[in-house]
C-alpha cells in the first residue's frame, strides 16, 4: 500500500512539473507575466510614435491620448478627431 501511494505521489509531483513547464514555455512570447504589451501611442501634435504606456511624448512633451479616448463637442456632442480645433458638424470650437 505504501509503494501505491508513493506511486501516485511521484505521478502529482511530474505532472505539476510538466505544467509549470508549459507555462513558462508559454511566457516567452514577448508578454509580461502573461499581460500583453500595449499597442504604440502616436502624438496628436508631432506624429511621433510612442510607447503603448507612455503618457507624455518623447519628443515634444504633449500629452497623449490614453485609448479608447475620444474627443466630442461641448455644443452638439459630436464625436471629434483628436487634432480638431472646430466642430465639423456645429462650427464650435473644440475643447483643448
């Protein structure tokens, strides 16, 4: 009974080897503890790409646009390209 149980302790033992493996076989895809690297931020004002989590341009100091950021009208709510100075559709003038 003894050489049993010491049988199915050594088959748990390389079975979490075998997946502790795997995972830091999969970790190596350029992902930081499994989080993927953020996609590159160009500047509203000088064009110059960035790094994903970069706040402020390397380049001219700007801040950036943070994603999923959108700019919209304060008169009509309009959603704005993020170098308008006006509103295409009412004419305001785009919050800066």
């Amino acid at each position: 009974m003894v050489d049993e149980l010491f049988e199915v302790f050594e088959e748990l033992f390389e079975r979490r080897n075998k997946k502790k493996k795997k995972e830091k076989e999969g970790k190596g895809g350029g992902a930081r503890d499994g989080v993927p690297a953020a996609p590159p931020v160009f500047c509203v004002d000088c064009g110059v790409r960035n790094e994903g989590g970069a706040r402020f341009c390397m380049e001219c100091g700007s801040l950036l646009p943070s994603p999923g950021e959108e700019l919209r009208c304060l008169s009509c709510n309009t959603q704005l390209p993020l170098k308008a100075k006006f509103c295409p559709r009412c004419g305001a003038k785009a919050a800066v």
